[in-house]
C-alpha cells in the first residue's frame, strides 16, 4: 500500500510589494519610505535637468573658451594694443552678482524646506541683484563712451565690450530662468511631483547661474588684469 508522504518543508514566501528593492503597486522600486530623494521622483527629474543643463553650459563654455584664445592672441601679436581703463562700477556689479549666487542658495534651501514665503523673497532677491549687475554693466560702458572709448577705439576696447554683451546676453537668460522659478512658485504645493519638479528646476538653475558668477570674475580678471 503507498504510503503518502506529507512535506514539512515550506515554500519560500513571496516579499510583499513596495518593499526595499521590490517594484510597487505602480510598478516603480522604492526604498524605505517611497522616496528617493526630498520628494517622490526628486532624482530622476533633477538629472534630466543636471543633464540638460550641463549640454547647454558646454556649449556656452566653448563659445567663451574661443572668445579667450582670440583675445589672448590678438594681445599678444598687436602693436595697438592699448590697456583699458576700469570702470569702478564694474567691482559694484561684480559684487551684486556674487552675492546674488549667495541669495539664490538661500531661496534653493527654503523651497527643499517648504518655506514658500521666504523661497518667493531669496528668490525675489536674486532677480532684483541680477537686474543691479545687468544695470551696473551698462553704466558701465557708459563711462568709458563718457572718456572717448567705443567698440572700434582700439582691441582691447572691442574685446571689452564683446564679451561683456556676450556674457550679459547669457545672464539675461538667467534672468528669464529666475522669473520661471517665480512664476512656478504661485501653483499650490497640493502635489508631491509637482514640488519635486520646483525642487529639480531650482537646481538647474541655481547651476547656471551659478556658472554665470563664476564666468564674469574669469572675464573681469582677463580684461583688466592679464597682461
């Protein structure tokens, strides 16, 4: 007669969904808690960002990057090449656009901490000191039209007024940026992937503008302070 064996032996347990590293009900892996980042989907959107706006600085990396090698060149092989005066405003401009990057991390650090009120005033800030460098540049070149340089006076002049539109064409795209942010920052915080979205936006930014900070003290050592 057979005789009929019964198994002790348990089959493995399925873990359930939603664990650490196991896909969800939406089919997404979450660890811990469900977030991977400040907020629910906060890392993938931030490198779509970080992606896109590291291609764009690329390119206006190498933009400058030729501007540079033209000026250096012509420097060095050119008998009219004649030193320019600095216009005192320019350490006023360089001062507001330093401290702009300063107020712009401010405003990144109160949106990640869900201080709307203070986010909408740094970011406010920002905009008011890009708009007070944008200013400064152009009073700027009006105190050197005042001693009789203009664009075609001599190299140096031509390079100064080249790069210094070049770079304010770019942070007027800063600028455009920054008002976004703003506009963005009147839409309730009722949805958790819209916020990560602000959060990754304010961070790409925050990037570029970053980089335009960095750009014009290159530019302000290289026209008055290269030799």
């Amino acid at each position: 007669m057979a005789t009929m064996v019964t198994s002790t032996k348990q089959l493995p347990q399925r873990k359930a969904a939603g664990g650490p590293g196991v896909p969800g009900p939406n089919g997404r892996s979450r660890k811990g808690n469900g977030h991977d980042g400040p907020f629910p989907g906060y890392d993938s959107t931030a490198n779509r960002y970080r992606v896109g706006m590291w291609v764009a600085l690329a390119s206006i990396l190498m933009l400058f990057t030729a501007l540079t090698s033209a000026y250096i060149v012509r420097a060095a092989s050119s008998s009219d090449w004649k030193s320019l005066p600095m216009p005192r405003i320019l350490l006023l401009s360089t001062t507001l656009i330093i401290v702009s990057s300063v107020t712009l991390e401010f405003a990144k650090r109160q949106l990640k901490s869900r201080v709307e009120g203070s986010y909408k005033s740094w970011l406010l800030i920002t905009t008011v000191l890009g708009l007070g460098f944008l200013g400064s540049q152009l009073w700027a070149w009006r105190q050197l039209v005042r001693q009789g340089v203009y664009v075609a006076s001599h190299p140096h002049s031509s390079f100064f007024y080249l790069l210094t539109a070049t770079h304010g064409v770019h942070l007027i795209g800063g600028l455009l940026a920054l008002l976004y942010l703003l506009l963005r920052s009147r839409k309730p915080l009722d949805d958790e992937r819209f916020q990560s979205k602000r959060v990754a936006a304010a961070g790409a930014v925050g990037l570029y503008w970053h980089f335009m900070d960095v750009l014009w003290i290159y530019l302000f050592l290289l026209l008055f302070f290269w030799r």
